[in-house]
C-alpha cells in the first residue's frame, strides 16, 4: 500500500476480518492525506505496509487478528495515537525524521522498529477508542446557537454533550470567537477561535450558556498531566496551533472544571431529558465526531430518546440537536442541526474542517 495510491471507500462500518482491518487502515490513509496531514498520513501508511509481513510483534498481531470493526473501532487511530506518544515521549528518536515532515524512504521499517522495541508500552493504545477532544470544534457549536437563536428560539441555552472526553467544549461560553466578523464570548479569553470562512455571514444575535454538562464513558480528567498527554498525542502532528489551543483550552479547564458524568450516552440523556424544561431556555444535546464510536444500538437509544423529548417540547422551552459527524458518503463533516417543535430535521448548515479550520456555511 502507498500513502499515492491510498483511496477512500465507503465501506461497512461494521465489517469484520482482515480485509476490513486493511480498508480501514487505507481509508484513514486516504482521510489524512484529504486532510493535510501527510505526516499521520506517512504514520498510518507504514503500519498498514506492516499486516501482510511477519514484522511488528504482539502489536501487530493483535491488529490482524482483531475481532471487532476495524473501521468503528478506528484501529488505525489507536495506534497512530500511541506511536506519536511513543514519539513524544523521547524514546523513539529514530521516529523523528517521520515527525519532522522528512518522509524518509525507510519509513515503514522505522515504525516497525518502533512497535517491535515498545510492544508494551503501544498494546495498551490499542485497549480504547482514540480521545480526540478538540477546542476548535467550539466554532461550530457557537455558530450553531446563532443559528437557532436567529430561527427564534429562545437565545438562553442549556448544553448537554454526549462524548465530552475531557469537556474542553463544554467550556465554550469562556472562549472568543470570530466567525466572518461576528465575535462572541469572552474577550479575556486565551482561546481564540477565528476559523477560515466560506459562504454567507452568520446571524448576529446575543446568546447567553446558562449551563453545560456532558458524559463520557471514559472521561478525561484535565487536570492531570499524564492524562493531558495522552490526549495530545491524538492531535495530528501537524497541526501545531493545535497544541497551543489544547494548552490555552487546558488552563481554561482549570479555572472552570467541566461538568462530565461517566456515563453512555443513552443513560446521561435518559437522565437529563427527564428533567422539568424550563421556560425561556432551549435545550441543547450536541455531539462531534462521536457517531462513529457508537454502537448501532446505542445510537438508535440516543436518537429515541432525543426525538420522545422533541415531541413534548413546546415553543418556550424547545429542544434542539446539533451534530457535527462525518459523511461516510461524502468524507466531509458536516453540521446538522434538528430543533422542536418544528424544526426541519437534520438540516445541514454547514460542512467543516474535523479540527475547527475552517467553516463552509450554507445556514
């Protein structure tokens, strides 16, 4: 396989055995180079050089032998995650001249090199789904909340985000933004978020977060720098800004600590879509790039849960659903918003950047 030739196909989620483990690592190819990210692109494409050869120990192993979807469970993600910790972590130097951007030729012998001297330290990596947290996908929350105030709904939100990893996007209300020249937030804030626009202006309303709170089935505690780590190592290298947003975003989490239950998705809604609604304030369940990760049935308790609340919503407390998910169809993100009572289901407001840079607004 060759990062030129990689293609992205849209393929059963669900799909099992090796040659599914093969698409999925050709696909995430195909994803990264589409995104600018040669350098995870080179990453991705080395281990996947790795499943039809003998190298790559236990890691390897478990990685052809994996039971599960290979395209759900994002295996190509999991690893890519932990070789660039391993990376981080200063005891692969060997793996510097793939971080530096140099695309040596040696590439895939320099990763199996890498997997084979730390098979302990990359199996744990394979153990979870990656935590890809992202403070830049606040933009397209915001612009969201402009989106329903302007369809007039009540301008005060409550937000309730399944997937919240470490919440950084529950701290949205305390971060600044610039989207095409409407700005909102916090103008003290170390978070700037001024994402490349396309398409038409925004509306310009004032909104008010009156609170925010959010589940995780494996939360992340902020707080904690080894914890901190690891979730920068699921940062794509190259994206630097990133790095300096995720350490701005983590100095906000200090000062205000999110609010996330360890808890499904489907349990956190079933509790928080159960409570009185009250007068004047809609009601927000948000998501970004967590579709994938969900278990077909659990989307479909999520997606119950969320339309039973929509019909009891009423024109002064309504509900709404903001996605931003990628399009298996289409490899694009794209932001879709669903609101009651009368809201056109899963309109699609905009497609944009996975990791917040840039905006194509339709409204």
């Amino acid at each position: 396989m060759a990062i030129s030739g990689a293609k992205y196909v849209v393929a059963d989620l669900d799909a099992t055995g090796l040659d599914a483990v093969r698409r999925a690592f050709e696909n995430q190819v195909a994803y990264c180079r589409d995104n600018d990210a040669g350098i995870t692109a080179l990453i991705c494409d080395a281990i996947g050089a790795l499943i039809d050869t003998q190298r790559g120990g236990k890691v390897m192993d478990r990685v052809r032998q994996w039971t599960g979807p290979a395209l759900s469970d994002a295996v190509p993600l999991r690893l890519a995650g932990g070789v660039h910790a391993l990376h981080l972590s200063g005891k692969a130097p060997a793996l510097g001249a793939i971080y530096r951007g140099d695309a040596p030729a040696n590439a895939v012998d320099l990763v199996a090199d890498a997997i084979e001297l730390h098979e302990a330290f990359l199996l744990q990596w394979l153990d979870g789904p990656p935590q890809t947290n992202e403070a830049g996908r606040s933009a397209n929350f915001a612009v969201s909340l402009l989106w329903l105030a302007g369809q007039g709904l009540p301008a005060d939100f409550a937000l309730y985000e399944v997937g919240a990893s470490a919440g950084l996007n529950l701290l949205m209300q305390h971060y600044r933004y610039d989207l095409d020249g409407i700005t909102l937030g916090s103008a003290k804030s170390g978070v700037h978020l001024t994402p490349g626009w396309r398409g038409p202006q925004p509306p310009d309303r004032k909104i008010t977060i009156r609170s925010a709170e959010g589940c995780d089935i494996a939360p992340i505690d902020i707080s904690d720098p080894a914890q901190a780590t690891r979730l920068k190592a699921y940062i794509w290298p190259e994206f630097t800004e990133r790095f300096a947003r995720m350490d701005a975003a983590i100095a906000v989490a200090k000062r205000y600590p999110p609010a996330i239950a360890k808890l499904t998705a489907s349990a956190f809604l079933a509790d928080v879509l159960k409570r009185p609604a009250t007068r004047g304030v809609t009601r927000v369940v948000m998501h970004s790039v967590v579709w994938q990760y969900l278990p077909p049935k659990e989307r479909d308790r999520m997606t119950d849960l969320i339309e039973r609340a929509g019909a009891q919503a009423t024109d002064d407390a309504p509900l709404a659903w903001v996605s931003l998910e990628a399009n298996r169809d289409t490899h694009r993100h794209e932001l879709t918003i669903s609101y009651w009572p009368g809201g056109e289901m899963r309109r699609r407001v905009a497609t944009a950047h996975p990791h917040g840079a840039w905006i194509k607004w339709s409204g």
